[in-house]
C-alpha cells in the first residue's frame, strides 16, 4: 500500500497544480466567450489544435524516454542526451516552420492575421524546452516545485490576459487617457490570448533555470539512438493522439454545412463545451504527472501487476464521481461559458455527457497503455491510436455534415472506446493483469443510469433546487454503494481507512 500511498501524494501534488492552475484558468472562458463571439473563439480553439500538433513533433517521445532509460543508464547522461537533442531539433523545427506560416494561416482562415500563427511557434518552442526540466522535477520527486512553477504559469497567463484585455482594452474603449489604452491595439484582438501565452511560457523557463542549468552540452550517441528507436513509436503514438484529441477542429471548419462564420461559429459552441469536461481531464492529467514514473518504478517489483490492477480501480472510481459531478449539475457548469453576451453556446451542452464518458475511456487506456511501454512493445501501441486515428477521421468527415459538432463527440467515444478494448485485449496477452473488469464496467453503467434517471426527473422537477437536491441524493446513494462492496479495499487506504473500520470495532 506503501506505493499506492506515494502515487496518491504524488498525485495531489500534480493534481494541486492541475485543477487550482487549470480553474482558475478556466475562468478565463466566460470571460473569453463573453468578449468574443463564436465565431472569433473559434479561431482561439483551432490555433490551440495546431499548437497541440506541434508539440508532438517538437517533442517526439523523448518525456516518456527519459523516464524509461533512466532505469539503464545515469539520469544525468539520460537528461543531458534528451535536453541537448530537444534544444538542438528546436531550433531547426522552428526556423523551418517560419517558412510556411502564410499558407498555413491561410488553411486556418487566418490569412490577415499570420502572426498569429508565429506566436503559437514561440509558445510551443518554449514549452518544448521545459519538458524535460519539468521531467526531471517529476523524476527526482519534487512535486511542490513542479506544481509552484505550473500555477506561477497559469496565474502569470490569467493575469496577462486580464491586463490586456480587461485593463487595457477597458480604458481604450473609455477613450482614457492613460499608458493602458495606448498600449490595446485592438487590431490584435483575440491574439492578445496567445501573446499572454507566450509570456507565461518564457517566464517558466527562468523558473526552471536551476534545472536548465545542471544542463551540460554532451550527447551519448549510443544512448541517443536507442531513445529515438524507443520513441519512434511513440510519435505515431502521439500524432493519432493529437489527431482524436484536436482533428475534429480543422474538420468542422472544412466539412460543417453552411458558410465559414457557420462552421466557426459551430466550431466555439464544441469548442466551449469541450472544456466542461473540465474535472475528469484534470483529474487524468494529475494522475499521468506522477503515474508515468511510478509505473516505470513498480515494473521490477515482484507484485507490479497486482498494484496495477489496484490503481486502475481507484482510477475508475474517481472518474466515475467526477462524471456524475459535471453530467448531473450541468445547469451550474454552463454558466462559465460566458452565456450570458453569448446564448449561443447552450446548444452544444448535449455533447458534455457524451465526451465525458469518452475521456473515461481515454483514462482507462492510460493506464493500460502501460504494457507496450513497459515490454518496448511501442509500436503495437502506435497501431492501436492508428486505429483510434482512423475512426476518428473516417466519423468526421462522413457524418459532420449531417450532424455537425455532435459527430465530433461521437467519434471521440468511439475512438477511445475502441483504443481502451484494443489495448486491454493486446495487453492480457503480453503482459497479463488481472483487472477487475465486470465490477468497474459495471460502476460506469450505474453512473450512466443515474444520468439518465436525473435527466427524467428533471423534466418532471418543479424547480432547479430540487432537480439538484436530487443530484445529490444520486451522488451520496453511489458513494454508498461503492463504499459498500469496496469496503474492504478502503480499509486499507491511508487516512480515511480508519473511517470505513469503525464500523467493525
């Protein structure tokens, strides 16, 4: 229990980071989606995608084989190696992309605004720089300062955006006299969310400077071509990842039925109830901060399948609560998505359950995935996201027309439903563990039923109070349940076991 005990701090540390950074964050979209309208938010959301993209090449794996050769070689060598090759492809990666920054801002219909797409450049070369140092945090198990660097990011970024866009475009629309309103340009308009970005990103690059500085210049080249043959895969990896996380974006603008301001505003309305699925993604963000590492760690112990086994369980279970947190109080969530300048974006709340219940999925396959690593089986996991890939594509581009962003969340679900199935079924034959499947299936169905039940009694609910009071009930009558058939297995949990054993005094 020792070394679920030490994932779980891990995890709360990550997690700290995650959802205190990520909310706040967060509360960032009403503000967003009340300046701008569906149609400029989308632009924001299709220009994240691409950053996402690209940070799949600029970092080709190298996160994940630092952590696994760290067990066959010196972490020093390992981390020299991997930070010399990152700044050295960097550089090249960027100057070669400057090039095509014209076209590529066309594709986007972003023709007037290039610059746009040279910022998110900066960004992802910046943050490329971070990830091995923000590893090394991770590695040498120093969580506080990995999560302190993390929120000083997210509140420098919330704090740039409030500045240029509250402040300053404040007193320029007052006609203020005052440096503030000299310094909004409102030619820039929503680019002031990616220059704020930007200089969030070069600020956690000084905070990590004490790792950057234990940098020295060598490069083992032995070393060096046998993480790039490990990571090889998990580029293919990464790109499908990319591709069912962020394609659907591009593909909304080119296959939505309807004018280009159509298909971006459709485009903001997905892109705004995307992040409701706020909690269950922090949630799995933490958990794969300090999972990655631990799982590499436990692969050599005698009971490693056993831990694993266990992880996954709680896993579940707090996916599944978080589910029934956003799905069952959505009358609360979609007020941060600024509804009230901009009404529009209450029509894509019906994809909420449904992409929850797709990142459910995508958790599972997290900690499945777990296997090819592990047995340097990489490449049978790049054809699994392959597959994932493929549906994705193949859904979005045949049934986007016909059912507009909702396509988008179905293709989500099927892909990481079929990426989840894939993976346990490949994964039971080269590196067995025993998961208890019928017992967590059968948590997420319940879960599932409750949503239903709740979205009856609402239509027959007298008032919002009530519909929640009976959300609550809901939750409490799950937590029970769980607690009761898992009574055993909370028993042993540190800190809150002793609860479920008094009952036995």
């Amino acid at each position: 229990m020792s070394s679920i005990k030490k994932l779980a701090g891990q995890t709360f540390w990550y997690g700290f980071s995650n959802i205190f950074g990520r909310f706040i964050n967060y509360l960032l979209t009403p503000l967003l989606t009340g300046i701008y309208s569906s149609e400029q938010y989308g632009d924001i959301s299709i220009l994240f995608a691409y950053a996402s993209f690209l940070n799949i090449v600029f970092t080709y794996g190298m996160e994940t084989a630092y952590f696994r050769f760290n067990n066959n070689f010196p972490e020093k060598e390992v981390y020299n190696t991997g930070l010399f090759t990152l700044i050295l492809t960097t550089i090249i990666f960027t100057a070669a992309l400057m090039v095509p920054v014209p076209a590529v801002a066309s594709f986007m219909k972003l023709g007037d605004h290039p610059e746009f797409v040279k910022w998110v450049l900066w960004i992802v070369a910046l943050d490329t720089l971070a990830v091995l140092p923000f590893s090394k945090l991770r590695f040498e198990n120093r969580p506080r300062k990995f999560a302190a660097i993390k929120i000083t990011n997210i509140l420098v970024n919330v704090g740039m955006v409030l500045f240029f866009l509250v402040l300053c475009k404040g007193d320029y629309e007052r006609n203020a006299d005052t440096a503030w309103a000299i310094i909004y340009n409102p030619k820039i308009n929503i680019g002031y969310v990616f220059l704020a970005n930007l200089i969030a990103s070069g600020i956690t690059i000084i905070l990590l400077g004490k790792e950057l500085l234990a940098f020295k210049p060598a490069m083992n080249t032995k070393l060096l071509r046998e993480m790039l043959i490990y990571t090889a895969p998990l580029i293919i990896v990464g790109f499908g990842g990319m591709i069912n996380e962020t394609i659907d974006r591009f593909m909304i603008i080119q296959r939505f039925p309807g004018s280009i301001a159509e298909a971006k505003s459709a485009n903001g309305i997905y892109s705004a109830n995307y992040k409701l699925a706020l909690l269950i993604v922090l949630f799995i963000q933490a958990f794969r901060m300090g999972a990655e590492p631990f799982f590499f760690k436990q692969a050599a112990a005698e009971n490693a399948q056993k831990t694993y086994a266990r992880v996954m369980k709680f896993f579940v279970l707090a996916c599944c609560f978080c589910f029934l947190g956003v799905v069952l109080y959505l009358d609360i969530w979609k007020h941060f998505m600024g509804i009230r300048n901009h009404p529009e974006y209450l029509e894509g709340l019906k994809v909420v359950p449904i992409l929850m219940l797709a990142k459910i999925f995508l958790g599972v396959y997290y900690n499945l995935s777990i296997w090819y690593k592990i047995t340097n089986n990489n490449l049978i996991g790049a054809y699994i996201t392959i597959g994932g890939a493929l549906l994705t594509l193949v859904i979005n581009y045949f049934m986007i027309p016909y059912w507009g962003y909702t396509a988008c969340a179905i293709a989500t679900l099927v892909c990481y439903g079929f990426m989840m199935f894939t993976s346990y079924r490949l994964g039971q034959k080269y590196y067995p563990v025993n998961y208890p499947w019928r017992k967590l299936l059968s948590y997420v169905v319940i879960c599932l039923i409750l949503f239903f039940v709740h979205q009856g009694f609402k239509r027959l609910s007298p008032g919002i109070w009530w519909t929640h009071g009976f959300a609550a009930l809901e939750i409490l009558a799950f937590f029970l349940f769980v607690s009761r058939i898992e009574k055993k297995e909370f028993q042993k949990l540190p800190y809150i076991g002793r609860f479920f054993a008094l009952g036995q005094r």
